[in-house]
C-alpha cells in the first residue's frame, strides 16, 4: 500500500485549473494528494460547476461527489469533484475540489 502520508503535501504556489480558456480554481495553495491538486472551495469558481449525481468510494478518503463544468455551453462531464465528509485520514482535503478529465492545473 501507498504511504499516504509521503502522497499528501500542501503546495504553496500559485496554480490555477483552466479548461476552455476558462479559469475554474486559483489559488495560491493547495493540497496535493494522490498526484491530484485539491482547490480549497473559495478559491473554486463555482459558476461554472453543475452538480452531478455521480459518485465513487475511495477506500480511504471517502465519498466523492461530482460536478460537471460548462463553459460557454461546452460540457466536460465530472471533470471535478469533492469530498465533502471524507474520513478522518482525508479530512485536510475535506470541501476542497480536485479536476480531472481535460482540465488543466497551471503553474504562474
């Protein structure tokens, strides 16, 4: 198994996840698990976010809920997602948002 604690670190620079020339989450930090940059929600563009009614188990973070992003009208199915009550292990990660699918994370 993954030491899970070497797969988890905070970043501390400033990234944003673009998709379509659009900027879904900037920040200045975020927490970096499982190779996956996770957004804290205030730094989410959340306008751009559709909920979706997928979800996944992750076996030691939890639950994940996913949200669809729409872009001029442009769709990219559950390209994001959360864990909005992750377990204890995951809980720093918990409400932050994390892309896949396309989506860009970009170092400034």
């Amino acid at each position: 198994m993954i030491d899970r604690i070497t797969s988890m670190r905070k970043r501390q620079r400033h990234l944003r996840a673009v998709w379509e020339e659009a900027t879904l989450a900037e920040a200045e930090g975020t927490q970096r698990v499982d190779g996956r940059d996770y957004f804290p929600p205030d730094a989410v563009n959340w306008d751009l976010l559709q909920p979706s009614e997928h979800v996944s188990v992750c076996p030691w973070k939890g639950v994940a809920s996913y949200y669809d992003v729409v872009v001029d009208g442009h769709r990219l199915e559950r390209a994001a997602w959360t864990y909005e009550t992750p377990s204890h292990a995951a809980r720093h990660i918990g409400g932050h948002v994390a892309f896949w699918r396309g989506v860009q994370v970009v170092s400034d």
